[in-house]
C-alpha cells in the first residue's frame, strides 16, 4: 500500500425507492483539504417486475439536498448506473469494478466541502427501487 494512503475504509448501504425517486446522502460533507474517493459500488434490483430498469447518479453536490431532482442530478454526476429493463423477470445485479474493491484505483473522488449523493430515477423505464453499496475512504 502507497505511504500516506488512509485504508480507513467506510461503507453505507441503503435502498434507493423506485417509482418516485429518492436521493441518500453518503457520509457527512467531505472534510475541509480532503477528498472523498469511492472504491466499489453494488446495487441490486428489489423487484422482479418485468420491463423495470433502473437508474443511478452518484453526485457531488455542495448541499446534502443538491441532488434533488434527476435535472440536478444530472447536472452534478460524477457516476451513473444504468441497469437495463428486460423481459424476463430476474432482478439485476451491478457491482463495479467487477473484481472487487480495489483502494488503490477508485473510481472517482468528490472534492472538500462537497456532499457524495445517489439519486434514483423516477422515470417509467428506470425506477425500479434498489439496494445500494458503496465503499469510499476520505483522505
């Protein structure tokens, strides 16, 4: 592990509701000279109905609240998760990166004073509510 790293390794898991949107803060706002560096996320379908997707934005935002509507949501994404609707009636998984959480090549940073945020659609096609995880460090 590189000198000077935090391996202080944090971790939330939440669910995101489907048909109406909603939006969880992860972790208070990133300390003043810090960052936020996400390393692994999973999210899983909660339903089995089919012609459901879902879809995700992970933001960073300057209030807990910044991520409101998809409109800021998309305005602010640092990562988005589209899981696709299909015929079959199987609930989809997404974990990234696929071979497991790796400290030392995460997959995007949120800068101080920024709040981290997962906002779900609400939209017809992508609103399938969801469990989510997320592995971050500050540093």
């Amino acid at each position: 592990m590189a000198a000077g790293r935090n391996y202080n390794i944090l971790t939330k898991k939440f669910h995101l509701k489907g048909t109406t949107g909603s939006a969880v803060t992860i972790g208070s706002s990133v300390a003043a000279g810090m960052n936020r560096y996400v390393t692994f996320l999973s999210i899983r379908q909660n339903s089995l109905a089919k012609n459901k997707g879902s879809k995700i934005w992970f933001c960073s935002v300057a209030t807990s609240q910044g991520a409101s509507t998809v409109t800021l949501a998309s305005a602010s994404e640092k990562f988005t998760v589209r899981l696709a609707s299909a015929p079959g009636a199987q609930p989809k998984y997404f974990k990234y990166p696929g071979s497991g959480p790796d400290p030392e090549n995460p997959l995007f940073s949120v800068a101080a004073s920024k709040f981290l945020v997962a906002r779900s659609s609400s939209a017809q096609a992508g609103s399938t509510s969801c469990t989510v995880f997320v592995q971050y460090y500050d540093q």
